[in-house]
C-alpha cells in the first residue's frame, strides 16, 4: 500500500492589526496552499476593528489557523513575529503581512527550492498590487553562499540580491535561536542584516508568489502622521541603519567592491516624500518640530558613517521643503509659488538640455561642415566606453598612455556616458576632456587629424557622419579583438548593417600577424590592402607595463583585485557579447554549484564577468566565497594581468593571457549553432589553443580540475596557435601603431 510522502510541518507567523478588510484574504491565501502541513499563527495586536472575530471563524474551519490576542496597548508587528516564532512548532518559518496574500504554491515552490539546493532560506519574487494596476518585481536568480549573504541587500548591480523585507521567504527555524525583532517602526529593515550573518546560503527564486498589498498602509498614512510621531519614525528609520554599517559589513563589501544597498536611505526618502506631499496641510508647529528633527537625524546619520558612506548616502536624500530658504513664502502662496517654481525648473531645464538639442540638429549637418573645415596633424581624438565615464579603454587607451605627455599632440578624450569632472582621471600634458554630446566634441571632430576608435563608428554619435573619404584626417580602427569572429564586410548584411558605410573610411587598421592581417583585409579594407598593418595589439602594452607604470585608475583597480582575491588562485569566466543570440554557454544553477565546490576543494577562486551588453538580460547570479562577481571592473585587460586562468568561449581576450603563458579554456557547448548564425573567421580547430573541443560541461570539469592541479603547462598546440596570432609579446605596440599611422594615407 503507497503512502503519501511526509512532509515536515511548517509555520506561517501573521501580525495582525486592524485590517479586517483584508485579513480573511491573507489567512485564506496561506490555509490554500498546496503544501498542506502547515499552521498559521496569527497574532493580534491592539486591534479595534473585527480582525480577530474573522480569524478566530475561519480557525473553526481549520484546525491549522491558532489566533492568539494580546488585547490592548500591545506592541508592534516585530514582538508580535517574536511571538508568533516562540510558538512555532514547525522545522521552518515563513512570515505574511495581514494586508498581503501569497500564491498557492508558495511554502510548496519555497520548500522544495530550499531542500534541493541544501540552503538555509529561500526568497521569492514579489508582485507589488496598487490600486489600478499590479507590477511584477525581479530580484534575480541565483544562490549567495558565504559572507556575501549578509551584503547582497537591496544591491543595484541587476544579480541575485535580497529585499530587506521578512516577508516572502521561507526560513529554517534555528536561524531564529536567541534573535529577536525590535518594537520599532522598520523593525524588518532593521531585523533583515543581523539575521543574515548567520545565514550560510540563500535561494533568490525569480518566481512571483508574494503579492505585496499597496492599496493599504498601516505604516504609511502621511496625513495621519501626529506632530508626537515625528521622532518615533526618524528614531526607527535611525536605528535601521547601523546593522549595515558594522564593521565586518563594510569590510565585505569593500572586499567584493559593493556599494551600500539603497536600502539605507530608501526609508528616509520615503518619510520625506510623503510629508513634502502633506506639508501644507500641518501646523507651523508641526512643520518646525519636522525640520528641527530632520536636521538632528542628518547629523546623527554623518556622525554614525564613515567619510565615504556619508558621501554615498547624503548624495542620495531628497530634500524636504521645510529645509528650503524659500518655504515660507512657498506656504503662503503655494500656488503661486509652485507656477513660479515650475518656470524656474522649466528653464534650468532648458538650459541643461538645451546645448544637447541644438547639438543633435546640427548633428547630422557634419558631413557638410567636415568637407571645409580644416584638420590639425597633431589634435588627436579618442573614443571611449559608454560604461566608464573616467576615460578611455582599451587599444586606444594603450596608445594615449604612449604620447599622453607629448606637449605637441593634443589629446581629446571624448567621454560618453554622463560627464562629470570630478571622476576624470586627467593625467598627461596637453589633454582635453569632453562629453560626446557636446559644441565641444564636435569642434573636435571636426579639427581633429587623428582619430583612434576601438569599434565602428558609423552607429556613434557626431562620428557616423564625418565624410567617407575626408582630407587630411587620419582614422585609425584599433579593432578591440583578434578576429575569430566574422566582422565588418565579412559578417552577414542583416546583422549589423553599417559595415559598408564603415569599412572604407580608415587610414590604418592594426593586425596581429599575417594570418590576422588577411582576415582584416577581407572585413574591414579589401580596396586597399596597405592600410592593414602587423603592429600588434596596444592594449598589451597594459600587460607588459610594470605596475609603476601603469595609469592610476588601473593601479587602484589591482589594488582592488588582489584584496578580493588574497593569496589564491583566480581564474575567470568571461565569455563574448551574444546579442540576440540563445545563450547556452551560461551556467545553470546545478552546475555552479560543482565549480564552486571544485574551486574551493583548490583554494581557489572563479571569477565571473559578464559582456557589459548582456548584462541587462542576464538575471542570474551566483555568489560564494569561491564564486566572485568582477563585473565592477571596468577593463578587462587589469584582471588579465591578475588571473591564473581565463575560460572563455569566442572572445579572443584570451590572446591577452596566453602573452602570459597562462591556461585557457575555450568552453563552446554551442560550437555548431553559433558558426552556423554568427559565423567564424576560421576553423575553430586552428584558433583553439587545446586539442579537444570543450562542448560539454563535464569536459570543461575535468580540464580545470587538471588546470587547478597545476600541471599546466603551454603544449605544442598552445605554441603554435600563439605564434600563428600574434607576431608580438613586448610593451611597443602602441610605438609601432603610431609609426605606422604617421606613414599611412588618408
């Protein structure tokens, strides 16, 4: 005879006040739940309505639902989940808001998530529901081990992360032995970072089956706030922030290059948005015990920080209009004083964006300007990366660290991204910053007679439209990458369709060989061959430098790596930008586990950093002691100069290491699909530096284990692959390419 699986029982703790609109919804939802082995304890607190009378009829149904009342003048929804958890009799603790609801498979997808991967709690997605609309909010997928579990709140990086909320999770019940919530405001923001350093591992499930009630607030009634309430939600909000700022949290995340979560002042903003939205509406004596009170908790909040976390955290504070020199004239004449606001908002507006929209109209006019005005031999300009507002990267910036102190060129560094002088790293002689959208790029472009570019320029901004064929200006494509990958002419019309327009306007392209240098004729310059020079690759120049040398930005970020990484073996993931292109060469769950797991056996490290274009689709992350996110370094030739190994799949970064003579493994799962749709340059026999096709999982496995067992060292194969592709292993690259650009033909 077959028996039905047992399965362990499991708490569900609601504190519950006042919401007898919505509480039989929220008891309902828990006692539907497809895992049945459950009981619901629901503890009233201070309630004047018919909350309890609800609950105590549907616990005559169900035997599950225990109602316990402490009447009157009983403290908040923290003691009240102190209690509720004291009571539980169950392996595992999850907790519902009286205001809230959860999908039927909630405990069920939460508790076979936690068992299957062996982690001390799981956290699912939340549907947030508003009063004429609902929105679905993601916080990845993934697993976090470790030290990191304690950080990854509310972090603004797109990966795994945690919600401060206690809501929406499911717990093991030791967790809870000898903490306890405080009877505060927030308790749960409060509550969340201490309970997590005792976390070893943690399940972001992107699943949405908490549905966050928005229509009603117990917490929120900004018009309801009494002048005697004013120093209770700035003392609560006060005393959520100092457990996230302990001195082992700041020490990770220094260590794994976090910022704070936003969290820390996600409260007080809230606080501050809602009173500015009702301030009118309060008595003078209300509006100045606020402003006192908020000014005492800003100076309690820098005096708690750290310099740095200060600067993080007050940069992000909305301003409440009490604290504005003109409040009071706001106050008598609100109207008025807002029209008059909006005018004053209407221009700076205006004259912020104002230079951008005349910008973009004469934008496309260019290639008429380009034809007559005059170029300058020694203005050189160079592009930079949307993602690194500081400067340059790259092959061009191997070439500006070349002749940055040269007083005879004039460098322009043209910054894309949002432009700020305080972030420049303004190093050398004779250089120039300045925003891509801007009077100032385009007077740039148009008088600069050397141009150096890593990458098209036909789909970029005031680029795309200097002349095909213009006079006495140089442009030189330092193509950032050894082409394994078809590109320029040679890549299909319909993938990227600017190629025709882009390949025929350079001076000089750079190559790597002979071999290399073939292929760059037939993709960038097949009508003038000469133009393709063998100089090597500037960026290398950044690998050979001794470290005294290199440009400050890159020093701080190695002084970053080598904390992050200690005294272990690091070898990284970094595979090539797939567009729109099925990604089958990302890592399931399962199958990190094995790497962490194989890593940590070595002592060893494994880094992952995603293509800054995939970033934006990939949800998932995993975060151990022994799994690292280096997707906050900018430039990826600094990490080649740190790691011990590089898997990779069709970037030929990994041409950058093996200058180092270190392991690389080219991980290829979808080897026939991609050459099929992408299409290669050659063979993928002839530029893989090992024999066998890595196309499986279980064969990358085994060449790390063998790779982490140090018994790599560089086979014929590896030889014969390096010398094939590049013809140069020293720091004068950048030297060569310059030579080269002086002898070449606009």
């Amino acid at each position: 005879m077959n028996s039905k699986p047992t399965f362990p029982l499991i708490s569900v703790v609601m504190p519950v006040h006042n919401t007898e609109e919505q509480v039989a919804n929220a008891a309902q939802s828990v006692l539907a739940q497809t895992y049945e082995n459950l009981e619901l304890i629901c503890i009233v607190n201070d309630s004047s309505d018919s909350s309890e009378e609800i609950l105590l009829e549907l616990s005559a149904n169900d035997s599950r639902l225990v109602v316990i009342s402490n009447g009157k003048g009983a403290a908040g929804a923290g003691p009240a989940r102190n209690q509720g958890v004291a009571l539980a009799k169950g392996e595992f603790i999850s907790f519902v808001d009286d205001d809230d609801y959860v999908e039927a498979d909630f405990l069920s997808r939460l508790y076979k998530t936690l068992i299957e991967h062996n982690v001390d709690m799981v956290q699912c997605a939340i549907r947030y529901i508003f009063k004429t609309k609902s929105k679905n909010k993601s916080y990845g997928s993934g697993i976090i081990r470790g030290e990191q579990v304690s950080v990854r709140i509310d972090m603004s990086d797109g990966f795994a992360r945690l919600y401060p909320m206690v809501c929406g999770k499911l717990y093991k019940k030791e967790l809870f032995d000898d903490i306890e919530m405080k009877a505060m405001t927030f308790e749960d923001i409060e509550f969340t970072p201490r309970l997590l350093e005792r976390v070893e591992s943690a399940f972001i499930l992107d699943e949405q089956l908490y549905n966050y009630n928005k229509r009603y607030s117990t917490v929120t009634g900004w018009g309801e706030l009494k002048r005697s309430q004013i120093s209770e939600y700035l003392d609560s909000i006060f005393q959520t922030l100092p457990p996230y700022y302990t001195e082992s949290a700041c020490a990770i995340r220094a260590k794994y290059g976090l910022k704070p979560p936003t969290t820390v002042f996600a409260n007080i903003n809230n606080f501050t948005r809602g009173l500015n939205r009702v301030i009118f509406q309060k008595s003078p004596e209300f509006q100045s015990e606020f402003k006192l009170k908020y000014v005492d908790f800003v100076r309690r909040v820098e005096d708690l920080l750290s310099e740095e976390d200060w600067q993080f955290f007050s940069s992000n504070l909305v301003e409440p209009l009490v604290l504005r020199k003109d409040f009071w004239i706001q106050k008598k004449a609100p109207t008025r004083f807002f029209l008059k606001r909006i005018t004053a908002a209407k221009s700076k507006l205006a004259k912020a964006f104002s230079s951008k929209i005349y910008v973009r109209w004469l934008e496309p006019y260019l290639y008429w300007v380009d034809f007559i005005f005059p170029k300058s031999p020694n203005i050189w300009l160079f592009s930079s990366w949307a993602y690194y507002p500081q400067h340059t990267l790259d092959n061009p910036r191997g070439i500006f660290e070349a002749v940055k102190d040269d007083p005879n060129i004039k460098k322009i560094v043209a910054v894309h991204g949002k432009f700020d002088e305080n972030i420049l790293i303004k190093d050398g002689n004779n250089v120039v910053f300045v925003p891509v959208v801007s009077f100032r790029s385009l007077y740039y472009i148009l008088r600069a007679g050397v141009f150096f570019t890593g990458n098209a320029l036909s789909p970029k901004f005031g680029y795309r439209n200097m002349m095909k064929h213009p006079k006495r200006r140089k442009l030189v494509q330092l193509w950032h990458a050894i082409t394994l990958k078809k590109i320029g002419l040679t890549l299909d019309h319909n993938l990227e369709l600017y190629w025709h327009d882009d390949a025929n306007r350079y001076a000089l392209i750079t190559s790597t060989s002979d071999l290399d240098r073939q292929t760059m004729i037939e993709s960038f310059s097949p009508k003038r061959p000469d133009a393709v020079v063998v100089t090597g690759v500037p960026r290398h120049d950044l690998l050979h430098m001794p470290e005294e040398k290199l440009p400050v930005d890159y020093r701080e970020q190695i002084v970053n790596l080598r904390a992050r990484k200690g005294s272990k073996k690091l070898f990284l993931y970094a595979p090539t930008w797939r567009g729109p292109l099925d990604d089958k060469s990302e890592f399931t769950i399962p199958q990190l586990e094995k790497l962490d797991a194989l890593f940590e056996s070595y002592n060893a490290l494994f880094g992952q950093r995603i293509h800054l274009n995939n970033r934006k689709t990939t949800k998932r992350g995993f975060f151990t002691n022994n799994v690292l996110d280096l997707n906050s370094f900018p430039e990826t030739t600094l990490l080649l100069r740190e790691v011990d190994g590089l898997i990779t799949d069709y970037s030929s970064i990994y041409f950058d290491i093996m200058q180092r003579d270190k392991p690389v493994v080219l991980y290829q799962p979808d080897i026939e699909s991609y050459e099929y749709t992408r299409g290669l340059a050659y063979k993928s026999g002839s530029f893989r530096p090992h024999e066998e096709t890595i196309d499986s999982f279980e064969k990358l496995y085994a060449m790390l284990e063998m790779a982490l067992s140090g018994n790599f060292e560089p086979d014929q194969k590896y030889k014969d692959v390096k010398s094939k592709f590049m013809t140069f292993c020293d720091d004068k690259n950048a030297l060569r390419v310059i030579a080269a650009m002086r002898k070449s033909k606009p």
